[in-house]
C-alpha cells in the first residue's frame, strides 16, 4: 500500500468546465500511456510483417477477437483498483457460455440474456460477500468460486456444445455501416468510462485500495463498495462471454480458464498496478488488444500458437516484476 | 514425555489435525453404510490411492501456503512432467535417468516460481498463475501429441500392491514424512513458518527469508512432479489435463487440513487428512454418480466452509473490532479481550493477504 496520494482521486474542481474535466487525464495515468505506447509498436510492427492487414476490415478483426478480454479485464481492473483481486472470472465466463447456448435457444429468446447477467451478479455478489463481510482474503475466495462456477457449468452442458441462435449471432458479428458491433461496444465502453471514472463510486473503489482504514474512516461503507466491485467484475465478465459465443457458435465449460491469467496480464500490461488504488479501464482496451495482437503477430510470424501464451505469460512476469522493483525503490 | 509434547508441538499436532483424520473416518463409514458396495478392500484402494495424488501434490501446497503464497502451478508441473518423463523415457527407454531429470526440472520450476516471489516481489498468485500458463504452452509443444504412455514400471506403482495399499500410497507415506519432518523439525523448515508469519521479524532474526521462500516453492515443484508422475501411471498415459483437478483439491486438502491460509501455521499432518476427506468425498459423489461438476462445487464449497470453521473464534472478535471500528455502535460492544485478539489477528492477517 502506498500513502502517497494519488492525483487522480481528488474529484476535479468546480472551475473547470464538464468538457475539459471529462477529457483531462489523470497525472497518474503514465504508466496508461506506457500501454497505448506498446500497442502502437506492436500494431506497425504486426502490419510491416503482414502486409494484407493494412486494410480497416483489420481494425474490425482485432477488435472483435479482443473484445471478450477487454470487458472481462475491465472487470479485473475494477477488483484490482480496490486491492483485491477476481481469480473467479474463468468460472463466470465458462458458466456463461454454457447458459447462453442452454437459455438463448429457449423460450426467453434473447431475453435470456438478461437473466444470465443476473446470474453473474449474484456470483459476483457471492465473492463480495465472502471478501467484504466475511474477511476472507480474495485470491482464495475467488479460487474456490471460481472452482464452484466451473462445476456449475459442468452441470449445465458436460462438454462443449448446445446452440447459439443464428440470429443472435448475425446480430452481434455483422457490421454497421462498414464496423462491427464490438467496436461499438468499445466506444460505449469508452464513453461509459469517461463519465463514470468520475463519479464517487470510482473514488471509493481506488480509496479501498490505497489506504481501507482510511476509507472506513472517511465514512465510505467499505464492505458495500467491496461487494460492487466483486458484481461489475462479474457482470463484466458475462458480458464479454455473452459476446464470445457469439464467435465460439456454442459453449464451452472450460473455455474460461485461459481468461484467469489472461485478464490479469491484460491489465498489468495495460500499466495498471498491481498494489490497489490506482487503476483505469482504458487499461483494459490497450492490455486486452495487445494480447490479442501478439496471437496475430505469432501467426504471422508463422510460430507456433504456444508462443502467444508463453509470451504472454513472460511478458505479464516480466511487466509485474518490473512495476514492483520500481515501487520498492520508491518506498 | 517433555521430548514426545515438543515433539508434537514442533509438527504442529493439533486437536483439528485430529478432527481431521475423524471427519475422513466418518465419511468413510457414511459411504459404507450408504453405498452398497463401497467398504470393500478394493474400494478402499481406490481411494487411498486417489488420496496419494492429492496428498502429495497437497505436500508442496502446504509449504507454499505455509509462507502466506499460494502454489498455482501444480497443475502444469503435474502435466508437464508426465508428459515429459513420457518422452524422454520412449526415447531413451531408461527410466534411471528420466526421473532424476523430471525431478531436476520441478525443482528448477519451484526455484523461478521462488525467485520470482523472493527476489523480484512478485504477488505468488500472479507468478504461480504465470508460471502455469507458460508451462501449458512448452508442454504442448513438447509432447507434440496429446498423450503419451508411459513405461509400464510406472503404471506399476498403482496396480501392485499390499492389501489396501498400492506402492502410490507408500510413495505418499514417504514424501509425507520427508515433507513433515523437513516443515517441522529442520531449522530451514521451521524458517518457512517463521516467513509465514511475520517476514520482517523474521529477516531481523537473522533468516534467510528470500532463500526460505525459494525453498518452500522448490520443495512444491518436487512433490508436483511427484504428483504427476504417479497419475500418469494410475492412467497409463501422460495428457495435457492430467493435472487441471489438483488446482483446487490440493488447496481444498490444505484448507481443510487447518493450514492458515495467510500463513504460518499449519502441519502437513492435516493436509494429509484433507487429502483424504477429499478423495472420501469424490469416491462418494462418484459412487453417487455425481460427474466432475460435483466434485467441482464441492470443493469450492469445502475451502470455504474450512476456512469458515477455523476462524469461527476469532471470526466475532473480527467482524467487530477490524471490520466496523469506525461505527459507533460496535465500539460499545466490545470489549477489550477482544480488540487485543483481534491485533494478533490482524497483524497475521496483513502478511499473508493479497496484493
């Protein structure tokens, strides 16, 4: 934990006008630019080596195969701005799937979807509520919900299979006037961002993480705030498995597994700490595409796909090393 | 008499250790008595049997949980030298050499888990998770097939066998010792728990912390192989899932067993009793035919009614001294029993929580 307080926590000042305050960027958000930076290398670099992806219909590509990592990360992000962390994502994303290709075909139609988010919610209220009033520490509440949401999904559908609608399908991979919905998606998700990140709740959720003795003595209900992390890391999550059936055609109980490391490695090297208080969902769009970038850069390269993996593990390793040895020097 | 009660004291002998190894017998009986079929000799080797593999990958989960970390690597350990003891020993056809090589690599694995924890400041979890990840992919590549059999001395070990004992649950009995004996009664043993509960105490005595913390993940990767090997023998082949069950029944097995999850107490003694209630409890869903979903639930079910049960003293005094010191209303209630209680609590809880 670190005292030192970070700029972006103080809510902006009455002077400054909506616009300028909504666009204005945290001083502690280098670390961000560091992602976006690392992003931009890696996509020229993926477009010198390839040459048939200087098309838009690329832009299209990446982010339709990164956009179940990014709201699932962005959930991450949200569980590590409070100082914990949700190891139950790839319980949730696999549960997920499975329900969709159970429920979607059913009566409820696309109302299913719905009910599926509710579901989620409840998981994640179930982690918040171990964590938050019970004390328990989250990486273990998290693994033993994570192994109870992967045997749930193992009840729904036992191995890969059951049906997405093709109408739900054509809905969310078609394009909209020349784009695809998961860019849509993504600027929703920015715009959402950008007012949300200034609301007292983000404040709350960073005041947990950077000092909790303080934040329960600054009156905020700690435990509450806790619990609504836990619920938009897993309602996140379903989002983005509500999106990845759509590309998958079925569900998958162990499709979420890859997602655990994968979330975690995304935000890191997105440039969010791993320490708690700080943290921005803008994170999750650059660490999410940069993952999905090296799978296309492994491909392209014509390696074998189990260096997208090793690499990413390597890379988180190597990003969470260094955060950490930069931090100690500073203490 | 003084040497036995600090004998006992030092391995961490204690009344859950023993509730522990009841609660095994009576699940045990439970099955007996309800499942028609299920107190034969052979059923009962199934299951110690099944109880060897969690017990022994539980044996390095224990000292890694023993430090305040938290192993998420033995599944790929497992896997991936299952399947690399199964190349090397086709194309070589010796096993005399396979092993000690297999073994070598676990503990080089445990070393960079370790090192990667001690020296760089790496969160466990996140190293661990790493580490799995990078393992899943070079094992994969490896192998180059999904399966690989593996040499019949190998699948021999669960097929021989004394009574209700195949030589796994021999091999379990020995690295369960070495393992007890090395946590309790070694003076690098009794500096993992020191780490476990109080790291800046512990480098002010005078412990080589960062050398303790490697130890505890090097003795995790060793006892993984271990693991590993002897369920690629249970199946008489090495694939890529062998060990994605022991992610959660090893920490079930620690949890149970009355190991601190924030670290610093604990015996391997009741690991091995949560091995047990564990493989108890699988061969009586499956009896029940339960499918994998079950056994899934139920361990997540289990490692948090464990860590429940354990705090359930302390968990009054906490609620309401850490929890809600800033509300009024309960500063009345308590009392000043309990806010010291409550210190000691805090102050090992601290050390061993996430990041």
């Amino acid at each position: 934990m670190t005292a030192r307080p970070s700029s972006d926590m103080t809510p902006s000042t009455g002077r400054e006008s909506p616009l300028r305050a909504t666009l204005r960027i945290p001083s502690g958000a280098r670390p961000l630019f560091a992602g976006y930076g690392v992003l931009a290398g890696l996509a020229i670099f993926y477009l010198i080596i390839d040459p048939s992806a200087r098309s838009l219909s690329q832009l299209n590509i990446q982010v339709n195969s990164a956009l179940t990592l990014i709201l699932i990360t962005a959930g991450q992000i949200i569980v590590i701005m409070t100082g914990e962390l949700d190891l139950s994502v790839g319980g949730v994303v696999s549960l997920t799937t499975c329900l969709a290709a159970t429920m979607l075909q059913g009566s409820l139609g696309d109302g299913a979807v719905v009910i599926i988010l509710v579901i989620a919610a409840a998981a994640g209220m179930l982690n918040g509520i171990l964590v938050a009033y019970l004390n328990l520490p989250s990486f273990i509440v998290t693994l033993a919900t994570w192994s109870i949401f992967d045997g749930l999904a193992f009840y729904v559908l036992n191995q890969p299979g059951g049906t997405i609608p093709l109408s739900y399908v054509n809905a969310l991979t078609r394009n909209y006037f020349g784009v695809s919905v998961a860019v849509y998606v993504l600027v929703a998700l920015v715009m959402v961002w950008l007012w949300f990140r200034r609301t007292r709740l983000v404040s709350k959720f960073r005041a947990l993480g950077s000092n909790r003795e303080g934040a329960r003595e600054a009156g905020i209900d700690t435990r509450r705030v806790m619990v609504l992390a836990f619920v938009l890391s897993s309602v996140l999550s379903a989002a983005g498995a509500l999106y990845l059936v759509s590309q998958l055609g079925d569900g998958d109980p162990t499709v979420g597994a890859s997602y655990v490391l994968f979330s975690v490695a995304a935000a890191v090297v997105g440039g969010t700490a791993l320490v708690g208080g700080r943290g921005d969902l803008l994170a999750a769009i650059s660490g999410g595409l940069i993952i999905t970038l090296l799978g296309s850069v492994v491909f392209a390269l014509n390696l074998a796909s189990f260096w997208q993996i090793v690499a990413t593990g390597v890379i988180l390793l190597f990003a969470a090393g260094l955060g950490s040895l930069v931090r100690r020097r500073d203490i | 008499m003084t040497k036995l009660r600090s004998l006992r004291r030092r391995t961490k002998w204690h009344g859950e250790v023993v509730a522990a190894y009841l609660v095994a017998l009576v699940l045990f009986l439970i099955g007996s008595v309800a499942i028609h079929g299920f107190a034969t000799v052979t059923n009962l080797r199934t299951i110690l049997t099944l109880a060897s593999f969690i017990g022994i990958a539980a044996a390095g989960q224990t000292a890694v949980v023993i430090t305040g970390g938290v192993d998420l690597s033995i599944p790929w350990i497992m896997s991936s030298s299952a399947l690399l003891l199964g190349v090397l020993a086709h194309s070589n056809g010796s096993l005399a050499w396979a092993i000690p090589v297999v073994l070598a690599c676990g503990a080089g694995i445990g070393a960079v888990n370790g090192i990667g924890v001690a020296y760089f400041g790496i969160s466990p979890i996140i190293m661990t998770l790493a580490m799995n990840t990078i393992l899943s992919g070079i094992a994969t590549e490896i192998s180059t097939s999904l399966s690989v059999n593996v040499p019949s001395q190998i699948s021999n070990l669960s097929s021989e066998h004394v009574g209700p004992f195949t030589v796994d649950v021999f091999i379990w009995i020995v690295v369960g010792i070495v393992v007890l004996v090395y946590l309790g009664l070694t003076v690098p043993g009794r500096s993992i728990y020191s780490v476990g509960a109080n790291m800046k105490v512990s480098r002010f005595s005078g412990i080589r912390v960062q050398t303790s913390l490697v130890s505890a993940y090097v003795v995790s990767g060793i006892t993984a192989v271990c693991a590993g090997v002897i369920v690629a023998g249970y199946g008489g082949q090495a694939f890529g899932g062998l060990g994605d069950p022991y992610l959660f029944s090893s920490v079930a097995a620690v949890a149970i067993g009355g190991v601190s999850i924030y670290g610093g107490s604990g015996s391997y003694a009741g690991a091995a009793a949560g091995a047990l209630i564990v493989a108890c409890l699988g061969a009586i869903l499956a009896a029940m035919s339960l499918g994998a979903g079950t056994l899934d639930v139920v361990y997540g079910v289990v490692i948090i009614a464990a860590m429940l049960l354990i705090r359930i003293p302390s968990i009054k005094v906490r609620l309401r001294s850490k929890r809600q010191s800033a509300s009024v209303k309960v500063t009345e209630v308590g009392d000043a029993d309990a806010d010291a209680d409550a210190e000691v609590e805090v102050s090992t809880a601290t050390n061993g929580g996430t990041q």
